[in-house]
C-alpha cells in the first residue's frame, strides 16, 4: 500500500463518494481553519541577561528513528560511535505522537499532547510561534517533504532539491546538506531577533523508507550487504536491518557534525536536540515501514530516541547538567513533553509552559 497508493482507492467503489463527502466536509474542519493564539504572553528569564551570550540551539527533527536501533540507547551494534565520543544524554523510554511525519510533527510542536491534540476543535500557534513571542529568531530547514505546517508562520527553506554532486547524487538530499551555509543563512534573520537567541530547527530525510539504501552515502555503510530494493520483503531480513542500521549510522555522523559545527560557533551559548518523530517496523510480524492506527502499531513504530547535547556554557547558564540527564534514561517520557521541554531548556517564560512535561526541569536549580 505504501508503495502502490493507487490500490488503496482503486479497491473500494465507494472511494468517489467518501473523497466527496470528504472535501465537503473540509470547511467545517478544526473550526474551518481559525488559528487560536498562544503564548502572546511569552517572555525570557534571567539566563538571558544583558551582557551573557545569547543562546543558539539547533532542534533536529529526526525521521524514522528506532530508539532500540541507536547503539546508545543499547542496541547490540555500535551505530552510533560518534555520538558516544561526545558528552551527549539519550533517554530511550520515549514515545512518539503519531505513527507517521503528518500525525507526529504538528503534535509535538503543540502545546495540547497527544489526546487532547486528536480531540481538538481549533488549530493553534505553535511552538515556533512562542519562541517567536519572545523575541527569538526561528529557522526551519526541511531536507524532507515539508514542515506540515509548522513553520509556516516563522522563515523556513528547503534543502531537499539541491544540486550538490556529494550530496545530492540522485535527486534528494544527505542531511549533511543543512550544514551548507547555515552561517550565511542565520546571518539573514532579523538582527534584533538573532541578539537575543537562535533556534534553527533541522528536518532530516533520517531513515526514511523504504529506500533506506539511499540514506546513506557509500563511504558510511558500515553492515553489509544491505537492501537496496524498496521492496521490502524481497530483502533478507539480515540485509534489511543492515540498510536501516546505515542510515542510523549517517544520522549520527550528521549529529555529531552538528555538535562540532555549534562548537565553533563561540559567540553563543550552544546546544543541540535530537528527537525523532516516529519508529519503523523492519519486518517484524511481517510490518513494514510505518503508518498504522497507533492503538494497534508495534511498540518499534512509536518509541523514539531523544538525544540532547549542551555546551560547559550552557550548562552553566541554565544549571542543567548531562550527568543528570543520563540518570532519566529510562523514564518514560512522549512528545507531549517536546513543547515544554524546549521552551524550559531557552528559559522562555509563558502561562502555557508546564514544568510537569518539562524533562529538562528536574536537573534545573529549584
């Protein structure tokens, strides 16, 4: 179904009549697209005082990643070597919002959580638009299929059709594409917006399916032979996992890359977040890829890896410490706390922040 769409309307004689009754319906949709304002009341705390560098943290939205398949978080391969040289914290009890990028994105960067985000009447601003409300310049870079919505309101470019020859050999982009003059594209946010802080939000292709082959360039395949078909069930297992394994393994070059480039940013406070926005399943039970009603989807396609990385400064501005942070490893934890979560580790102050899903605030000084 995934890869031959047509048959899902092609077998059902009522789909002309559902498709109609469904456009019909689109106007009385979420109160028929009335955007409800949030966090207007948004401001930054002490941390951000005249005279300390300002802080930039780089959010990367990662894709399809399995939290049992980050060697951090366990796994009995090593795929993520470079993260581990790094003083990182990986808490791998996380789980995801939806079972699919459409379903996940827009949930964890509300505010509502999961059941109340399914039941919701109106659409609201977002978690970008708050950090906006503070006064914080926001960037989104998609190396994917689109913000669904997200950043609609904040700047936002895309990277996924660009024409480097390394990069970009077959028409879509390796992640390592946003890094390509993301100096030159910060510089282009509003000055008096950047003196306060930046967030750059970065949307991975990831492990995107079920082309897993082409996430990752030859020279960082590290488990062979691998799957090079995008029909999955005409791959071995072994080569199947050994496709998807790759691609972890490129996101953690690229995250590490990202540490090393916020490194030489010395001029700011620096941090980086990783979390990913749904599982995948690699043939277990005979599941592929990702996408079922999250009330029957394997565990594999709804718990996510969340990995944060903070610089000695920022560290020492917000009294959050890695060594803390390790110790929550296996609390359980969802994208219902992605919202208030970054907005505690920026000290943005707001009615709608909640320290209960705040999973930096039990490290943070009382």
């Amino acid at each position: 179904m995934r890869n031959h769409k047509a048959l899902r309307y092609q077998m059902s004689p009522l789909n002309s009549v559902w498709a109609l009754g469904s456009v019909a319906a689109q106007p009385l949709h979420r109160g028929a697209g009335v955007l409800q304002p949030l966090g207007r009341d948004a401001q930054l705390g002490p941390s951000h005082a005249a005279g300390r560098k300002p802080p930039l943290l780089v959010l990367v939205l990662g894709e399809t990643g399995r939290s049992g398949n980050f060697g951090l978080n366990g796994y009995d391969r090593d795929t993520t070597p470079a993260l581990a040289r790094l003083d990182v914290a990986s808490l791998r009890n996380v789980w995801s919002c939806g079972t699919s990028t459409a379903a996940s994105v827009p949930c964890m960067f509300s505010h509502l959580g999961r059941e109340a985000y399914g039941a919701r009447e109106h659409d609201a601003e977002n978690l970008l638009d708050v950090l906006q409300h503070a006064g914080l310049a926001v960037l989104w870079i998609d190396n994917q299929s689109g913000c669904k919505g997200v950043c609609e309101r904040v700047p936002h470019v895309s990277t996924s059709a660009g024409t480097d020859p390394m990069l970009c050999p077959d028409g879509s982009c390796q992640d390592m594409v946003m890094l390509q003059g993301l100096e030159q594209r910060i510089a282009a946010l509003p000055a008096e917006r950047r003196a306060r802080g930046v967030v750059v939000v970065m949307h991975q292709m990831g492990s995107h399916g079920p082309a897993y082959s082409k996430r990752s360039p030859p020279q960082a395949k590290r488990f062979l032979p691998e799957c090079t078909s995008a029909q999955l069930q005409d791959c071995s297992p072994q080569a199947l996992v050994n496709a998807y394994d790759n691609s972890i393994a490129y996101t953690d070059q690229f995250l590490a890359a990202t540490v090393g480039w916020l490194q030489r940013q010395t001029e700011a406070s620096t941090a980086m977040v990783y979390l990913a926005d749904h599982g995948e399943s690699l043939g277990e039970n005979n599941l592929y890829l990702h996408g079922l009603p999250y009330a029957v989807a394997p565990d594999v396609q709804k718990r996510v890896p969340w990995i944060t990385w903070l610089s000695a400064d920022w560290q020492r501005r917000s009294g959050v410490h890695t060594a803390c942070l390790r110790q929550q490893a296996d609390v359980r934890r969802s994208h219902d706390d992605w919202f208030h979560s970054v907005l505690g580790l920026l000290d943005v102050h707001t009615s709608v922040y909640r320290p209960e899903h705040d999973i930096y605030a039990a490290c943070a000084p009382g």
